[in-house]
C-alpha cells in the first residue's frame, strides 16, 4: 500500500478565508443560477442589477452624506456589502482566485481572522477614498478588499528581503505590474475609476500588516534603520 507524502495545496488553507471565498462565490451562485433560469423564476434575472442597487457601494450615497453631514446606516452598511457583489461571474472568478491565493499566502503568517480583519478594513478604506476623489455613481466587486490582501503580501515580501538584506524594491513587483495592467486597459477602454479604490485597499493592506502581524511594527522601525 502507498500513500501520497503530497498534501493537498489547500489544507493549509485558514478556514476564514474559506469563509470569505464561500460567501462570496455562493452570492454569485444565486445570481448565474438565476440568470440560466433553474431558480427563481423569471424575476430572477434581476437579482444581480437589484442586489447591486441594493448593496453595492454608491457614490452618489456618499457624496450625500458628506454634504449634509450625515451617516445613513442603509448607506453606511454599503461599505462593507459592496465587495460580495459582482458584475459577472468572470469577474467575480478572478477576484475569487486572488482571494484564495492571497488568503494562504497570508493566513499562514498572519492567521486567517487577521486576513478577514486586512479584507474588510481594506474594503471600507478603498471605497471611502473612490468617494472622496471620484465622481464615480456605483462600485461593486471584491478587488479593493483583494488589493488589500495584496498589500500584506508586498509587507510580507519587504520584510522577508529586509531581513536578509535583499532588494526591497521586488517587494512592490506584483503591484507595480498590476497597475501597468490597469493603465494599459485604461488606454483602449473606459474602465472608470475603481482603480483609485484598489490602490487604496492596497495601501491598506500593507499598512494595516504592521498592526495585525505580531511584531509587524518592530520589523517595521528595524527595516528602516538600516536603509
């Protein structure tokens, strides 16, 4: 009898990253199901333009609460809803893909409630600065929470090159070749500004790791004194 000394690349998986990835890929579920027509009838077709209207992040939402100095809970929430709404399911596919990626790369450091905690705080960070400099009506999708679990994985990468006194600079390759791709796009198509909020939710993400990493922020100072 033989056994296989090759584990599987998802058992190291945490499960909160699971979590994410399950909530995100089962509101999706509804929306496919729904629009081939095996659930919810004719009115299903709708779901996705609903929920998006419902749940995604509005900018027009915000741009009222700024003016008049209110905070709306039904608006508020958008915050954090708008990320496990997308527009296809290739779209959400791909964010999909990079959350499981990231979510191990990261959760196996900085464990997996440390990755839902960099997801959210990225996501509410990414859309309140896509608010605040853009003129942008809706934004949905789980890329600026992705971007953030993007940038803990760049400080990871810093620290790790600091530390053996490599060039820190790789440590932004992924990002750096993530924006060329975006800029690119933004050339030949009009991809509007959810750009602004993924580099937000990347800034985030990277900054956030000195907080939820334990010594994050020693690693921090001591990278910086020997530059």
């Amino acid at each position: 009898m033989s056994h296989s000394d090759d584990p599987s690349p998802f058992n190291s998986m945490p499960a909160p990253v699971w979590g994410l990835f399950l909530m995100i890929a089962g509101v999706e579920a509804l929306f496919s199901l729904g629009e081939a027509g095996l659930i919810g009838g004719p009115g299903a077709v709708g779901w996705r333009l609903a929920a998006i209207n419902d749940y995604g992040f509005s900018g027009q939402a915000f741009d009222f609460m700024v003016q008049n100095g209110l905070l709306l809970p039904e608006q508020v929430l958008r915050f954090v809803t708008y990320p496990f709404v997308h527009g296809s399911f290739t779209s959400m596919l791909f964010a999909g893909v990079l959350l499981l990626a990231m979510g191990k790369m990261t959760g196996e450091i900085m464990g997996g409630w440390a990755v839902v905690l960099i997801f959210v705080l990225s996501g509410i960070f990414g859309a309140l600065i896509f608010g605040l400099f853009t003129s942008q009506a809706w934004m949905f999708g789980a890329y600026p929470s992705v971007y953030g679990l993007i940038g803990a994985y760049t400080f990871l990468t810093w620290q790790r090159l600091a530390a053996i006194g490599g060039p820190q600079g790789q440590a932004f390759m992924l990002i750096g070749f993530l924006m060329g791709i975006q800029l690119v796009f933004g050339i030949f198509f009009d991809v509007g500004y959810t750009w602004v909020a993924e580099l937000a939710g990347f800034v985030a993400g990277f900054a956030l790791s000195a907080f939820v990493m334990p010594g994050g922020m020693a690693r921090v100072l001591s990278a910086l004194r020997r530059r």
